[in-house]
C-alpha cells in the first residue's frame, strides 16, 4: 500500500471516474489508440487502489459504454481483448483485491460480451464476493438509459404477474432493480478529457451528484488529481433541494 497518505477529513463515499480521453493521450504520442487504451487500464488500477487506500468505500469506472459498439470494429475487438488479458492475470489482481479486502462488480449488460470474457467477470466477481471493505464497479457494456430499461422490464413483468402493484411502485423500488441496488448513489463524478458531459453514465444514480470536470487526459490521471477531487469534494455545498 501507498506509504505517505494525505488524510482527509471529508471523504465522498461514492466516486464515478468516466475514464475517457485515452484515444487522445495515443495520438499525441503518435501511437495507435489501443496504446491509450492500454495505459487507461494501467490507470484504472492506481486510481482504484489509491482511492481504497485514502479511504474511498464505493467507486464506479465507466470502461465501455453501450454506444461504444459504434466505433470501428478492430477497436471494439482490441478493447474486449484487453479486458479479458487484464482479467485473465487475475491471480495477481485478486491478490492485491485480497489486500485491500475490495469487491468487484461489473455492471451493465451481460449479454453481447465474448464469452471467455464473461467466465473471466464471473470468476472475479465469486472470488472477490465476501469482501466488503471497499466495493469496485467496473462498468461495461454499461448504458445509463439502458439499465432503467432494464428494471422497467422487472417492474413491468411483476406487474404482469400480480406481485407489485402500479399504486406501490416508488423510487426505492426503480432503485432496487439497478445494478448498483444497494449501494449509495455517488457523491461525485470526475470526467477527465475536456468533455463536459455524463455519455450515459449512472443516469438515475446521479441525479444529485457533484460533478468535476478536468481537461487531463484518463492516462496521465495521477493521484494528486484524487486529492484535488476530495479537496474540492469537500467545499460543494450540497443541499438536495433544501437551503
Ligand atoms: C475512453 O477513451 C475509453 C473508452 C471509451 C473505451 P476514448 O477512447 O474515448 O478516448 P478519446 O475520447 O477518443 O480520446
Ligand atoms: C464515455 O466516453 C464512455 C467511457 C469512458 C467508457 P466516450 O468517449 O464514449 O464518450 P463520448 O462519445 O465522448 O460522449
Ligand atoms: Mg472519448
């Protein structure tokens, strides 16, 4: 673990990292965009290990989006290579996982993903499933629209069946059929790369979250950006409505 950490007073519970920008950081470099992609995952391990380890219980990372399928398809193929060598090393991870007692979820949907890389996702998510110190959701094939579709659907069919009433339908119930049911919505989302917008990331989730915009690229995202985010984090007046 990381030797020297800053303490924080206030800690958001939830971070969302919409890990964007690695196409950019490549040709900047005049590589191919799959060495952007690369560093990206490189990043998404400090990142995610930094902030368990400065006391963040909750993060997301957005790593493929359900509009993603629309780019070029030796793209798409690369980066669901990637994911499947990153997951296929797991052993390591896991192992780094068991350390910092940290659960893995993968949110968004199942099917349409290579099946070895489904195996891969499942396994990790069964070997990390009894920690619960710090909970990881790795988002992919993940659309924030199409997860509300999702539990419109369960809702829809227990209403078809007799077991849920229209009249008993309530947030809590639209909130329970997420991926993320049960877990605290994020306190803040960070969008690295200069693009001021969600793409379709936790839509019901972040209704109330802080947002924090960054013109840095995802693959030179460092742990000093972690910092600026809690320390901004912890200057956001957050009312929910009141005053
Ligand atoms: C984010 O980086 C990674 C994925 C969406 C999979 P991009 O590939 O979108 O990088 P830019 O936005 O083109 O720089
Ligand atoms: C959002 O980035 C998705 C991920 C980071 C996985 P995009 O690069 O796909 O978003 P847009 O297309 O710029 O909105
Ligand atoms: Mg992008």
């Amino acid at each position: 673990m990381n030797g020297n950490l800053p303490h924080f007073d206030v800690l958001p519970t939830h971070i969302g990292f919409i890990m964007d920008g690695n196409g950019r950081w490549a040709k900047r470099r005049g590589l191919p965009r799959g060495e952007g992609h690369k560093e990206g995952a490189k990043v998404f391990k400090k990142i995610g290990e930094y902030c368990a380890d400065v006391g963040i219980r909750y993060m997301t990372f957005y790593a493929f989006s359900t509009e993603n399928w629309h780019r070029p398809r030796q793209e798409v193929a690369g980066l669901m290579e990637l994911f499947t060598e990153y997951l296929s090393d797991g052993e390591l991870r896991l192992g780094d996982n068991e350390t910092r007692q940290m659960r893995l979820h993968f949110i968004g949907r199942r099917d349409g993903l290579p099946a070895e890389l489904l195996e891969l996702i499942e396994r990790a998510e069964r070997k990390t499933a009894m920690y619960d110190r710090v909970h990881v959701n790795i988002a992919l094939n993940y659309g924030g629209r199409d997860e509300i579709v999702h539990a419109v659907q369960q809702i829809a069919a227990q209403v078809a069946d007799g077991s849920l009433a229209p009249a008993d339908i309530t947030e809590q119930t639209v909130a329970d059929r997420l991926y993320t049911a049960g877990q605290p919505d994020p306190d803040i989302i960070v969008r690295p790369s200069g693009e001021l917008r969600l793409s379709n990331f936790l839509t019901w989730q972040s209704a109330y979250s802080e947002l924090w915009f960054s013109d840095v690229l995802w693959p030179d995202f460092t742990e000093q950006d972690v910092n600026r985010v809690i320390e901004d984090y912890a200057k956001r007046s957050r009312r929910f409505g009141g005053v």
